[in-house]
C-alpha cells in the first residue's frame, strides 16, 4: 500500500514538473499600445531565437496608404528583416558564440507616421524573452489613421488621375495633327446648305447667324459660320454653338461637335466667324438638322 501510495505521488511530480517545463518553453506573447508622439520599447533577444513584432494595421512596405521605414544601427550583432507585403518586423541575434550579454543596439521604425524606437538588447536569460510583440493602436490613433489614409489614397489618385490626362491629351493631340495632314491632302466635297436666320429683340437689336456650306472630309464635317450682333449698344456674348438632328416626331436628337469663333465677345454692330465640326455623316442629310447659336441674349436656329 505504501508504496503505490510513494508510486503515485512520484507520478504527479512527474507530471507536474513535465507540465511546467512546457509551459515555460511556450512561446510569450507582449502587447504594446502605440503612442501619437514616440512609442520607445526595449527588446531582449535570447541567441537562436528571434522577435517577432507584428503591425495588424500595416499593409505591405510600399503601400503609399501606409507608409514604412526602418533603419538598424548595429547590424553586426542584429538582424532586422522585413518580406514585402507582410505586417511584421522580425529581430534576431546575428552571431552565435562570444561574449555577447547586455550587448545593444537601437532600431528605428516608422509605420504610417508613428515612431518605434526599439532597443535590442542581448539576453542569455530565456525568461526575458518574447517570441511576438503585437503593436496597437488606440481607437484615435485607428480614426486618425484611417483619415490619413483616405487622404493619401485621394492624393494617389489625383496623381494618376493627373498623368492618364496627361498622357490621352498627349494622345489626343497627335491623332489631331495626323488628321490636319490626311485632310490638307485631300479635297472635300461640298454641300450647299445657305441658310440663316435673325432674332429680333425686344429692343430693336438682332443677332444673325448664317451657314453657307458643309465641307465633307470624309470622316469629317465642317461648317464654316458667321455671328453679327446688330446692336446699338449692347454687346454679344457666344455662349455655344450645337448641332441636332430630329424626326419626324420633331424628337430632338444632339450631335457631338465642337465649335469655334474668333470672337467670344461681340461688341454693337460687329460679326465673327468660326466652324462647327463633327464626325456624324448624317449632317449632309437635308430636312432633319438644324444648327443653334447660344448667346446670353438669345438662341438663333438654323435649319436645312
């Protein structure tokens, strides 16, 4: 009896001590709450161990959102390596052997404008180390950040906005000239359409507004026109100049076109002239177009 009594209790020692060995084996855990100003943590690091210290909040080292730097001063007796792409920083003793207890160095990091100064500090006590340190943030610092980051992304944005116009301006201006050089080589044809109009105001004043001729380039459509302001005083402002087609419903259909005058401003008793131009073929189709003069006066229609 006594000794099963001696057997067992031999067993639950065993036991308890297998136990504790485990648990004091397992891998440590240590969170730290970022601060708004310098945040300053010193890491010991056992040798053939390393640090894990882990960003939840950080994406990848060249993310513009959340941009990161990181800078080790002794990089003889500590590593610092980061992947692409991954939320971590990783800590470990560079060289195995020598005298290298209480041994230092700082590392500097900042992640998305907040500022880690570690330092590293070499340990042959086990006890002192841990395995991840967890890096969080406050909720102002998670609503700051976040505000942060929108801001940067529209900046991002704005940018690559900026430089595809760019680049289709670009594009756009040497289809224009390739199309000036195909049209100065070959002659249009004409269709005569002659036809103008005059819109008399309240006050005796008139605006006239004439087309004569559409030249047919093919692919292109251009119709020289002439603006007059009949004014005695008042002068003219061009606001726009539209084409449309209709049906025979008198549904009003717009053409896309361009326009453009030599005078914006029309001073009392002066005319302008311009082209309107388009890529729509239906143009030269009598009976369904008509072409609109906008003034701040008044509109002028013109159809054939």
């Amino acid at each position: 009896m006594i000794k099963k009594i001696i057997l067992s209790l031999f067993l639950v020692c065993f036991w308890s001590f297998a136990v504790f060995a485990v648990d004091r084996d397992m891998p440590k855990t240590r969170r730290i709450k970022i601060s708004s100003g310098i945040t300053e943590v010193v890491l010991d690091i056992y040798p053939t161990l390393g640090v894990k210290c882990i960003f939840p909040w950080v994406l990848s080292e060249n993310s513009k959102e959340l941009p990161y730097t990181g800078k080790l001063i002794n990089s003889s007796l500590f590593a610092m390596n980061r992947v692409d792409g991954q939320n971590y920083v990783l800590f470990n003793i560079a060289v195995q052997g020598g005298n290298i207890e209480n041994a230092m160095s700082d590392a500097f990091i900042n992640v998305a404008g907040y500022h880690i100064v570690f330092r590293l500090r070499a340990t042959l006590d086990d006890r002192k180390h841990y395995s991840s340190v967890v890096f969080d943030l406050g909720e102002a610092e998670k609503l700051d950040l976040i505000e942060r980051s929108i801001q940067r992304r529209m900046i991002a944005l704005r940018k690559d906005f900026e430089l595809k116009e760019k680049e289709l301006d670009k594009r756009a201006n040497m289809l224009a000239l390739k199309l000036v050089g195909r049209m100065s080589l070959s002659k249009p044809k004409k269709h005569r359409i002659k036809t103008e109009n005059v819109l008399k105001l309240s006050n005796g004043d008139k605006i006239i507004f004439y087309c004569e001729t559409i030249y047919d380039y093919g692919t292109i459509f251009v119709i020289p026109i002439e603006i007059e302001n009949k004014s005695g005083m008042l002068p003219l402002y061009i606001q726009n100049v539209g084409l449309e087609k209709y049906d025979k419903a008198d549904t009003s259909f717009p053409i896309i076109s361009e326009f453009e005058v030599e005078d914006i401003k029309l001073s009392n008793n002066k005319f302008t002239s311009g082209f309107v131009v388009t890529e729509d073929s239906r143009l030269i189709k009598n009976g369904d177009t008509k072409c609109t003069v906008f003034t701040d006066r008044g509109n002028v229609v013109v159809e054939w």
